[in-house]
C-alpha cells in the first residue's frame, strides 16, 4: 500500500522544530544560569579585589578567545573585522560600556550589594525599552508605556526606602542596556566569539596597566593572583571561560528562540542573583525593598504578557487567508 501522506507530514520533520526550540531553551537556561550564579565565583576568589578580579577576567576571557578562534578556525574572519575602522570603533564604545557593567557588578556583588545588582537587571528590560523610544525613536504600545511607568514608580520607592538613589541598580541597567544598543549596530556583521575577542583586546591594555599599578602600588588591595594557592589560581583563570561561556550559549540560543521566549528566560539571572543575596550573603529585605521589587515584577509580568499578545496577534495576520 502507497503512503500518499506529503513529505510534510514525516514524524521527523514535525520533531525537527520541537528539537531545536529545546536546544535553545536549554542553551538560553545555561547562559542566564552562570549570570545568575556569578556572584558566588567572586565570592569564591577572595581575597582578590573588585578590580583584580576585572582585570583577570578581562586578560583570561581573551585567552579563551584566541583558543576558541583557533579551535573554531575564525581567525581569518576575526582579521577581517580588526581591519574595519567601523566596526573597531562600535566595539570600542561597547568595551567602554561592558567594562562599567563589569565593575560596578563585581564591586556589588564582593560588597554586599547583590540584590541592588538583582534589581539592575530586573530592570534593564525596561530600560532597553527606555532607550529604543529617546534614542531610537521606537514608538511603544500602551501597556509597554505602562510598565515603563510602573517600573519608576519602583525606582522611586527603592529609592525612598533606601534615602538614597539606587545607583547601582541604575548604572547596571542603563550600561548593559547601552552596551545591548551599540552591540545591535554589528550584530549582524559580528559573532560573539569574534565579537568577546575584539572587546577583550581593546579592554586587555587597560586591564594590564591596573594590574601593574596594584601590583606595584597595592592600591585596590594589591595582586593575590598564584600567592593564595592553585585552587584560587584555578578559579581566577576560571574567570576567562565564565566570561565567554554564557555570552557563546546565549547568541546560539538567540538564533533558535523567539524574542518572547528568550525574553522569558532572561528572568533566571536576577532571581538566581536575588537568592545569592539574600540566602548565601545574607543581605537585609526590607519591606521598601519587597515592594520595590514586587512593583518591577509587576512591570514586567505586564511587558511579558503584551509581549505574547503582540507576537500572537501578528503570526494571526502572517497566516491569515487573502481573500
């Protein structure tokens, strides 16, 4: 007997989507994850100050980068984009932004400060969204102008509770959501491991010069590096692939996912940071601070429901028959 079923309808076909849809949730899961846990390999690599701990994250994330081009054999592709003065110039101006990002985050979370880190990036959502309207000129839905809103409402009430700006908060948000912005302008003539190794190499100068400084100085608490033991040393080299990792798993997981479903995902970070905080640090919740974070939360229950809505509505109109 002849099966006249189409092509279309083989089993294997039909699974093919489900399984590269899992692949990139597992991958989106693993990159949100280690942020999410990052917090406790700073902890782990004490006595090193904020700044060391930069500084080596920075040189060993480029020596991760040169093993992976050459594993990956993209060394001619990477030349290529070093040779582009744009291109240079774009990932200059995001090395600027991500190395704020990366200081005031270790700085945070080696000071006590990881649920102020937690709240920053629950609200760089809302921030990237900020700055598409005033930079962009993106025009907003109305429930997107709402948890907009909303979610100053919650800075206000942080802020009150705290009687004093969250600045920390802010100034994570603001500059991974800047470094988000500039990063889109290459995003499609750059990968992510090119792209890690170009911000490394323009951040690497810097990152030795501070080393040498506190080196010969002990300014910022000096260098521990390979003088508390190879255990610390293994973890501070460790810094480089804990850098590169979650950044490789999240552009993969990018290329298999909706934006409602990554944008879904991207939530485990700051709850993951939120738990480090209060359970393994043992920062203090106070009441301004859970309704601080239950208004933000609200903000952005708001954004992820419009945001299926809005997707539902426009797969609606791509499939709907012209009559």
């Amino acid at each position: 007997m002849i099966d006249e079923r189409p092509a279309s309808a083989s089993p294997s076909d039909a699974r093919a989507p489900r399984s590269e849809a899992s692949v990139g949730v597992a991958q989106a899961i693993g990159a949100y994850g280690l942020w999410g846990v990052l917090p406790l390999l700073f902890i782990a690599m004490a006595p090193a100050g904020a700044y060391e701990i930069v500084a080596w994250r920075i040189v060993f994330a480029l020596g991760f980068c040169t093993v992976l081009l050459s594993v990956l054999r993209s060394w001619r592709r990477t030349g290529a984009l070093l040779r582009q003065r744009r291109v240079m110039a774009v990932m200059a101006l995001a090395a600027a932004f991500i190395v704020v990002n990366w200081t005031v985050y270790v700085l945070a979370t080696t000071t006590g400060h990881t649920v102020e880190a937690a709240l920053g990036y629950f609200i760089n959502p809302l921030v990237t969204i900020a700055l598409g309207v005033f930079l962009l000129h993106e025009r907003l839905r109305v429930a997107q102008w709402v948890a907009v809103g909303i979610s100053v409402v919650a800075v206000v009430v942080i802020a009150v509770g705290y009687g004093q700006i969250p600045w920390i908060s802010l100034t994570l948000a603001f500059s991974f959501g800047l470094y988000g912005l500039v990063k889109k302008r290459v995003g499609g003539v750059v990968d992510a491991v090119s792209g890690l190794t170009i911000e490394t190499l323009w951040l690497t100068p810097v990152a030795v010069g501070a080393l040498v400084v506190m080196g010969l100085t002990g300014v910022g608490g000096g260098i521990t590096f390979a003088s508390e033991g190879w255990v610390h040393t293994l973890i501070m080299i460790g810094a480089g692939p804990a850098t590169a990792v979650p950044l490789l798993l999240f552009a993969s997981s990018a290329r298999r996912l909706s934006l409602s479903t990554l944008g879904l995902t991207q939530y485990l970070t700051p709850i993951l940071q939120l738990v480090v905080g209060v359970l393994v640090q043992h920062e203090a919740m106070s009441a301004s601070r859970w309704i601080g974070f239950g208004i933000v939360w609200i903000a952005l229950l708001l954004l992820t429901v419009d945001s299926f809505v809005a997707g539902r509505s426009a797969r609606r109109r791509v499939v709907a028959p012209v009559l």
